[in-house]
C-alpha cells in the first residue's frame, strides 16, 4: 500500500503539471490566435481532463494512507508517528490529518476536489473557467511537489519495525478533532478558487462583473466552513485544553481568523460592486490578499516562526511556502499593473450617509481587525529579527485593540440595513432609527438595573464591564434594526396576500434570500457577541478537596462525593465525582478527569462542563497532590457562553438560506396574488442585491 501511495502522488504530480502546462499553452494560442496541429481548444479539454483526474490521483494516496492506519501498518513512518493499535477507530481516521504529512495531503486532496468541482461544471463560462483551472493547476503543482519531495507521507521505516505505533497526540482525542481541522481546511483551501477566478478574470479583462457572480457562491460556501473551522476549534479549546476559556489569541488560531476577516470584508464589499460598479481594484485585492493569508496560516504551523499548541514541529518546509507566498504576490502584482486600467471604478461615493459608506467603513474596520492580529501575530519574529530577544505578545494586546474594533464593527451591522443606497435623506433617518435607538435605550436601562455600570471604567479596572454594556445595548439596536427589515416587507405582503405575518416573513425571505439571510448572519452575529460579552463576569475558584470537602463559587457548592483512577489499554485516567448544591438542593453531578496516554507519554484534561442558556459550570481536576493523594480542583462559572455556539448554529443557517436561489417570478406570481404599487416593489425586492 505505501508503494501504491507514493506511485498516486507522483500520478497526480504528473497529472497537474500537464493541466497546467497544457492549460497555460491552449490560453495563449487563444489570446494570441496562434493556430497548432492540435487546436488550442482540444488541448485545453485535455488540460481539464488532466486536471479531473488529478483528484481521482490524490484520493487513491489519501485512501492509501487512511488504509495503512486502520491495518496498523507501521512500516509507514508517519503511520508509526500517529497512531497505535489501541487508537479507537475515528482517530485512526483523523490520523490523516494529525501530522505534517499527512495535513499537506489533505490540503491537496481537498484542493484536487474543489478543482474536479469546477472543471466539470465548466460549461458554466468555459474560457475563464479555462483560466480558473490553470491557476489551481499552479497552487496544485506546489502542494504535490511539497508531498513527493520534501514531506512525503508515505516514508518508510528503517530498520526493524515496532510492533506497535506511538500514538496519536492527546489532544486530538476528542471527537471534534474529527471534524474541526478538515472543516478549516475546507475553509483556507476553497479560497483558491475566488482567487483563480480573480486573477483569471484580470488576466483575461474579463468583461462585466460576471466572475463576481459565478465566484459569489464559492465564497460564500469557503467562508461557512472557515466560520465552522473556527468556531468548533474554539469549542475544542474550551473542552479539552482545560484553562476555561475558548479564545487565547494563540498564533494557529489568529492565522485562521485573518482571511476570515478580509473574506468577510469581500463579502460585503462585491455587493458594491455587482450595484454601483465600484472598489473594483479593492475588491480584486480583498481575494488575493484572502488567498495570501490562507497560505500564511498555513506556514505558520510548519515553519516554526511561532510556538503554539496548534502547530506541527518545526520544519524547513517553511522555505518552500515563503518562496510559493513570493511567487504569488509577485504574478498578482505584475497581473493588476499590466491590467490595472481594466478596474477602473465607474460610480463615486456620493455620501458619508449612505449604504455605500457603511459598507467602505465595514471594510476599514475589518481589515484594521486583522491589520491588529496580523501585527501582534507576527511582531515576535520582528522582534528577534532586530532586537535578538523575542518579545511576546499576549491576549491584553489583541484585547485592547481588538474588542474596541469589534464594538464599532457591531454598531455598522446595525446602521448599514438602514441607509439607503447612494444618500439618506434626513427624513428617512429619523424614520428608520427611531425604534433601534428607543431598544439600545431600553437595554441600557436594564444593563445598568443588573449592576453593570460603564462608568466604572474611570474609577476601576472594569475594561470589560465597559465593553459588554456597549455590545448589549448596540446588541439592542442591531437586532431591532433586522426586525424591522422583516417586519416592514412581511406586511406589504401580508396585506395584500392575507397570509399571517411568520408566511409574509417566509416568502419575503425566499424572494430575496441573499439579502434576508445576510440578517439573519448579523442577527447570529450579535448573539455571539452577547456570548463573548458573558466573559468579563467569569468567576474562578481552585481548592484541594478530600472527601466530602466543599469549594464555593457564585451561588453553587461543589462537594467531593469520591476521587479514584482507572485505567484501559489506551490511557490511564485519575478522576473526581463532585456533587452540585444550590442552598441545600442538589442539582447534578459532575466529573472532572485527567488522562495519560501510555503510547505517547502525555497527559490530557477531559473537562466536565455543565453548560446552561445562563452560565457554564467548568469544572478542571488539575492534579494529584503527591503529599496528600487529594485532587486539586479549579471551577470556572462562565456567564452566556452557551449563546456562542448558538450564535454559530443561526449563522449556518442564515448562510444556508442566502445559498438558496430566489423564489422565481413565475413561482412567486402564484404565491403572491398581487404586488403592484411602486411602494410594494420597493418594500420587496423580487431580486438582486441588497
């Protein structure tokens, strides 16, 4: 099987350098009219063929190595690395992705079958497909170079064969791991395909904002996953690395948040672009620059430039990525000078007050998010660069200028739904922002009635008690501002349907489900927000505890029932039962456990973590104390977390439905019986943009 392995890999090698080869060739005799024996057109179809059958390649040698997991076959090193026999199933699967190797593998694989996607849906646009399938061609000739030459998976042990593997690490046991990292790598690999389509479009001139529409859905599809990738390693921070929060602003996990900051910010901005015909040359360099960073977040965790629990060893493989970073920048830069006049913008900002603006601010504050992260990320390799010392930037950094940035990108989702396009008139403002202000009021009210006083920040050190009386009450203000949306077209049509007001709100949906599920990703937006708000009234407590010994937080009393330890052929474990009181009720019962794993020889936390719509009880059995034999507990009482994950489960669906077509005309005419009056057609739009 490993010779199998190594034979597909060097197929698909082959495979991808004749699509690009080949591709490269035929869109040349195109451009030029240069006339062959084989007509440019014929070479181009089996440059795409070439390119199908790349992905049928890289499967064969990802099915070779999932295979040599599951019949433990360690003469494959990176087998012997990342698995052993007691290893349960599901991560001998994820063992595919656990190691550098095997990582580089799956990235090719996933690129090999957004390619094998697009080549055969090609008939969509088939010449700037043409060039969309030779560029990845290009990204794909470098990933299968890195995974035949310089990190194959398929290295054979030397020597005498272990009987058994060493493991996989710890951390990765634990059943998001599953899913976390392919869902991420989904994300970072499926922004090569706007960017092909971009440069391809500027290569070629491309007419029109065509490749906008056709490259609409893959973005928006890339950066679901991303957003998914994200949120469940978040999840996994939170329950397994047993320090009681979900975000550290730790290098891996700031790589994967900035191209989700620039592609959320092509997200918004094309709209301008597809309505009014501007940012085109923003626009082209928002996907590039999204690309670039997917492939920096990718260095980052092999090259060793930072220390993260997240990253793989440190390698020279970082080389070849700083070398294809500077390939790619280069042709980006060479492509938009040669082509640059092919950009330019055919409308102005009219006004500061209008749909425009909010979009352009949304963009600024976006990538001065992720201008801040990039910065703080990479600043302690600057650092030793010059200095020779390495200066470490930590969470209080990203925290002060991070959080700001984020309120105000809040207080924008709330304003942009409400100005009109090119200039609000003062009469339409009024009318608009009437009911959003009256909410963030109200919440203010009751903010403060809960003892949450934003004056206090002058007074003490409550930064974050600060901050969180700005996210509810602009939280307020954002939430009423999408109501509104609905409720004003979800009436015109209600009135002259007579459907109740929850059908008006499903049909209007569905006749613009690009705009109305872009609320419902706001709406999902704030509830996060209000999630992440909960942590500056986090609690923490950490005691030794003997039996039927208390530890105290907030209004709960944790009470040890019995501590013992068991053990099974994959790990050992110590644990403690610990009895929940209210007042003298009991309320549940919790289990906090430490493992250690005897192939790898590391230990693990598995977290106990009762989790309501209020607060997270997060219970920590830090260790043994060696004197006493007693458990060390730590407990956390972590207010609204559980409104993040639900913040995530409405932004999926909000994504969903703005993936869904709009309910055609001729459907729609026999829904709704009649939408005549100008002010009916301008409360619901049948189609389009926002």
């Amino acid at each position: 099987m490993p010779t199998f392995g190594s034979f597909a890999l060097l197929l698909a090698l082959a495979l991808s350098a004749y699509n690009l080869l080949a591709g490269a060739v035929a869109l040349r005799q195109l451009a030029t009219g240069t006339r062959a024996r084989v007509t440019p057109e014929r070479l181009a179809e089996t440059a795409r063929r070439a390119g199908i059958g790349t992905f049928f390649a890289t499967t064969a040698a990802a099915v070779a190595l999932v295979w040599a997991a599951f019949t433990n076959d360690f003469s494959v090193s990176y087998i012997l690395h990342h698995s052993n026999r007691a290893l349960p199933a599901p991560y001998k699967f994820a063992a595919l992705w656990s190691g550098q190797e095997g990582s580089l593998l799956l990235w090719a694989w996933l690129l090999a079958a957004y390619g094998f996607v697009l080549r055969i849906r090609h008939k969509v646009d088939v010449k700037l497909t043409a060039y969309a399938s030779t560029i990845l061609a290009g990204v794909q000739v470098f990933f299968l170079l890195l995974i035949n030459f310089a990190a194959p998976p398929f290295s054979l042990v030397t020597g005498n064969v272990p009987q058994d593997g060493f493991g996989l690490n710890p951390l990765l046991q634990y059943p998001e791991m599953v899913i976390h990292p392919p869902m991420l790598y989904l994300g970072y690999v499926g922004f090569a395909v706007p960017f092909a389509f971009a440069l391809g479009a500027l290569m070629m001139r491309y007419p029109g904002e065509k490749w906008i529409h056709i490259t609409r859905r893959w973005t928006m599809v890339t950066w679901l996953f991303l957003t998914c990738g994200i949120f469940l390693g978040a999840h996994w921070a939170y329950a397994v690395l047993g320090w009681g929060g979900y975000w550290g602003w730790d290098p891996v996990e700031n790589a994967s948040l900035m191209p989700w900051l620039t592609g959320t910010a092509f997200l918004h901005s094309v709209m301008m672009q597809e309505k009014r015909g501007m940012m085109k040359t923003w626009n082209v360099w928002l996907i590039f620059s999204t690309f670039l960073l997917a492939i920096l977040g990718t260095l980052l965790t092999r090259s060793g430039l930072v220390s993260s629990v997240h990253a793989f060893a440190q390698s020279s493989i970082g080389n070849w990525f700083w070398a294809f970073l500077v390939i790619v920048l280069a042709v980006c830069l060479f492509t938009y000078i040669l082509n640059r006049d092919h950009l330019k913008t055919e409308n102005k900002l009219e006004s500061l007050v209008s749909r425009e603006s909010s979009f352009l601010f949304n963009n600024l504050v976006l990538l001065a998010a992720c201008f801040t992260v990039l910065w703080g990320t990479l600043f302690p390799v600057l650092s030793e660069y010059v200095q020779g010392n390495r200066v470490t930037v930590s969470a209080p950094f990203y925290n002060r200028v991070a959080v700001p940035i984020g309120i105000f990108l809040l207080f924008l989702t709330g304003i942009g739904p409400l100005l009109a396009w090119r200039n609000s008139s003062f009469k339409s403002i009024r009318k608009n922002f009437v009911l959003p202000v009256i909410a963030a009021l109200v919440m203010a009210v009751v903010v403060i009635s809960c003892g949450v006083h934003p004056w206090e920040i002058f007074t003490t050190d409550q930064q974050g008690s600060f901050y969180a009386f700005f996210a509810f009450t602009i939280g307020a203000m954002v939430v009423t501002a999408i109501a509104s949306e609905f409720l004003r077209g979800a009436r015109v049509i209600a009135r002259h349907t007579g459907s109740n007001l929850f059908a008006a709100m499903v049909q209007l949906t569905r006749r613009n489900t690009r705009r109305y599920g872009g609320y419902i990703v706001h709406f999902g937006v704030v509830v996060i927000f209000i999630g992440i708000s909960g942590q500056a009234f986090n609690l923490s407590r950490e005691q030794e505890l003997t039996y039927k010994q208390n530890i105290y937080i907030g209004p709960y009393r944790l009470e040890c029932e019995s501590f013992s330890q068991d053990t099974n052929p994959n790990y050992d474990s110590e644990y403690a039962l610990l009895d929940v009181y209210h007042g003298d009720k009991k309320l549940f019962q919790v289990s906090p456990e430490k493992r250690f794993y005897s192939a790898s020889q590391q230990p693990s936390t598995i977290v106990a973590n009762h989790s309501t719509l209020a607060w997270d009880l997060y219970v920590i059995y830090e260790a043994k104390n060696p004197d006493t034999g007693n458990p060390i507990i730590k407990v956390f009482l972590n207010p609204l977390v559980a409104w993040i994950w639900i913040g995530v489960g409405i932004i999926v669906f909000g994504t969903a439905v703005a993936l869904m077509p709009n309910m055609t005309a001729a459907f729609a005419s026999n829904r709704v019986k009649a939408v005549a009056s100008d002010s009916v057609a301008s409360a619901v739009p049948a189609s389009g943009g926002d």
